[in-house]
C-alpha cells in the first residue's frame, strides 16, 4: 500500500529551529517561490474514506460512541485504502473518551489518518492517538498534508508561523516530486458569513498568507478538506481549479437552509450523520455522501479543468 511518512514533520521543523538553524520570518515565501508551471501526466486512481466530528462524550452520554461504532462498522467494509479523520474526535476535551474511540477506530482494520479539532486538547490528542498534529503522507500521486489550525476557546481558525512555514515546505516537496496535493485541517480557512456559521481563519490569523502559498502552487493543490460546521456536505469553489469542502458530521448535522437564503457555494439536501467516500478517477473527486444505517447516498462530483 502505498502510504508512507513525509520526511518532514513540523515537530521535526521546530527542533532543527531550536538547534540552533535560524527560521527566517519569510522562510516560506522562499522556499514556494515562483509559480508551479509542471503538474503530474497521471490523474490520481484510487478512494479513500472521510469522517468527522465523532464527539465522544457527547452530552456525557454514551450515544455517541455507540454511533461510532455504527460508523466503524460500515468504514470496515466500505471501499477505500484509508481513512481521513477531520477533528473533534472527542467532546469537550473528555480524556477517558479517547481510549473508547481508538478501540473502536482500531477494530476498522484500515489506516486512520487524523486531525485535532477545537473539542480536542492538543496534548492529549497527541497523547492517546500516538501522532504528531501535523504531519503529511503520499498516496497514489497525491500529498496529503494535515495540520491542526482549532483552538479549544475559540470556533476560528489559527494558523501559526511555524506552520506557515512547513505548509510552504510540504508544497514545494510535492512539486519537487511531482505529486498532487490535499490539505486538511478542522476550520475551513474559506471566507463564510452569516447564514453560514462564520467560523473560518481570518485574515490576521493566517488566511492571507496560508492562500499566498497556495496560489504559488495552483493547479497542483486540488482542495481543501474540514470538519467543524455539522452541516452535511458544504462546500465552494470560487478558487478553481481549487476546491474547499465540509464534511458532514458522524454524530449529528444541521439543515440551515443556506441555499435556500443564497449564501455562496453548495449545501447537499443531506443532512443525517454519516461519512463519505472519496474517489479519484479521470479528471474528478467524487464524494458519496452515505448516512449511515442506510443504503443511500448522495454525491458530489468536483471537475477540474483539462489544464489541471
């Protein structure tokens, strides 16, 4: 199976800083200079799955691990080489509640690639998952790069310098290497304002600067996953060829009737909790969107243009 770890993590970033190699302020805008001109011949081919905001502990109950392991059994037998886990694994930052989860994420008998969310306490995550926040892994011609941008006493979004710094890093390494590219973390960094719920990485926080990085590779990265809103599959594509999507809750989803009161970009009419699965095939990523108990689904399908 072709996954495996980047050379770089940011933790590993941070110790080469504190030893003494000096990270100058723009480091990244150096090392991502100039625009990306070659992209990949070869579509990626290959699925994967995508689940999030799982809230163990949720309401001190437990209903939600039990709807996890409903997930959990369908993930196992789903299609899909891996398993992105967007955030919010736990409720509250409720420590017993990550032994419960891992045991039941353990019992799927696939790779389980996760991300803090604003509910998850970095240490702990770090502590019980046995992962650094941040990191990165190549599959099928595709770089997925993720990175905690949650805090636990606010709904935005944070991007550090650190990280801007190893984003920067991760992107030229894939163009270096001609791979595809996917970012993850819980916060969308998409602009959204009421009757969206507004949360998102503002400008002075690192949007700025996190979409200066992208546009120095455009084409290359493809899109922009998260969690966070529980709003079923929410998404925009005002970037293309980039794209920026919401996964729906595995817990719960809320119907907000965004299209219905014009806000900008797609909301699918799909709101029980559920997961997705991801294809990669001939110039597009389809998302089926499963609820789960069920055997329906509904899907979206992001086109990028011939010359991406």
């Amino acid at each position: 199976m072709d996954i495996m770890p980047a050379e770089f993590s940011r933790r590993r970033l941070i110790a080469l800083g504190t030893a003494g190699l000096a990270l100058p302020r723009n480091t990244w805008a150096v090392e991502t200079s100039g625009r990306s001109t070659t992209l990949p011949d070869k579509w990626p081919d290959f699925s994967f799955l995508v689940v999030t905001d799982t809230h163990l502990g949720y309401q001190n109950k437990a209903s939600a691990a039990q709807q996890w392991e409903k997930t959990a059994t369908e993930l196992a037998q789903a299609e899909g080489d891996f398993i992105l886990h967007l955030g919010d694994v736990v409720d509250q930052g409720q420590e017993p509640q990550y032994p419960i989860y891992r045991k039941i994420r353990d019992s799927i008998g696939k790779p389980v690639h996760e991300i803090p969310g604003n509910h998850d306490p970095i240490d702990l995550f770090e502590k019980h998952l046995e992962i650094t926040t941040d990191r990165s892994f190549d599959h099928g011609g595709v770089r997925f790069v993720l990175f905690g941008n949650a805090h636990r006493d606010s709904h935005d979004g944070f991007i550090t310098e650190e990280q801007l710094i190893w984003i920067g890093q991760q992107c030229q390494e894939a163009t270096e290497k001609n791979l595809w590219l996917v970012l993850c973390a819980h916060v969308p960094c998409h602009t959204n304002k009421p009757p969206d719920r507004a949360w998102y990485v503002k400008p002075e926080n690192g949007q700025t600067r996190f979409y200066e990085i992208l546009d120095q590779h455009r084409g290359r990265v493809l899109v922009l996953f998260h969690g966070h809103f529980h709003n079923g599959i929410r998404g925009w594509d005002d970037r293309s060829p980039l794209n920026e999507v919401l996964f729906p809750s595995a817990l719960y989803n809320q119907k907000r009737g965004l299209m219905e009161k014009n806000a900008p970009g797609y909301n699918l009419e799909e709101f029980r909790p559920g997961y997705v699965a991801a294809t990669f095939s001939e110039g597009s990523l389809t998302l089926d969107y499963w609820p789960v108990g069920t055997d329906e689904k509904m899907s979206k399908r992001l086109r990028y243009p011939d010359s991406v």
